[in-house]
C-alpha cells in the first residue's frame, strides 16, 4: 500500500538546503532515485521546514529514511526526528 511519508524539521533554509544535496550525493551514489519514491516536496513552516514524500510502500520509505535521509540531515546537524506515516487511500494525477 502507497503511504505518505512526512517529516517537520526545526532548521534554516541552509541546513535543508545542505541536507538536500548530501541527499543528492547519496543518490548519485545509489545510481538515482529509489525506485519506490514516486514524489517529494519541501517548503519552510514557522521554525524549519516540512518534506512529504509519497511511496510505493512503508518499507520502501523507511529503509531509505534510516539508510539515506536521517544520516544526510544529521550530517548538517539537523535533528530528523521520527517521521509521520499515514496510508494512502486515493491518489490523481492528470494525464501526461
């Protein structure tokens, strides 16, 4: 089943940003993104930042949680915390 995967971070537009690219590094690696990651997005909120991810599975999303996020958010000294997931139920996209 498809989850939702969300995370609120207390942190600066340079520690995501700096965290987002240890997350590209960590792909580049891996050869891109994993194949269970069908979306993700970003935007500030009050003292941080929020990212939502949508996944093929709950596995999937915290295998690459454990293994790539948490230690690319650590690395720049931001406290991941444990993230929110919640199934999904429904889900639209318009035609290509």
């Amino acid at each position: 089943m498809a989850v939702v995967i969300e995370l609120r971070v207390a942190g600066s537009r340079d520690q995501h940003d700096a965290a987002d690219a240890k997350v590209e590094e960590a792909l580049g690696e891996l050869g891109g993104p994993p194949d269970g990651l069908m979306f993700h997005i970003s935007w500030p909120d009050n003292d941080g930042f929020v990212v939502i991810d949508v996944w093929r599975s709950e596995e999937e999303a915290r295998q690459f949680f454990y293994s790539v996020v948490r230690p690319s958010m650590t690395a720049v000294g931001l406290d991941a915390g444990v993230p929110t997931v919640r199934p999904i139920w429904g889900m639209a996209r318009p035609p290509a």
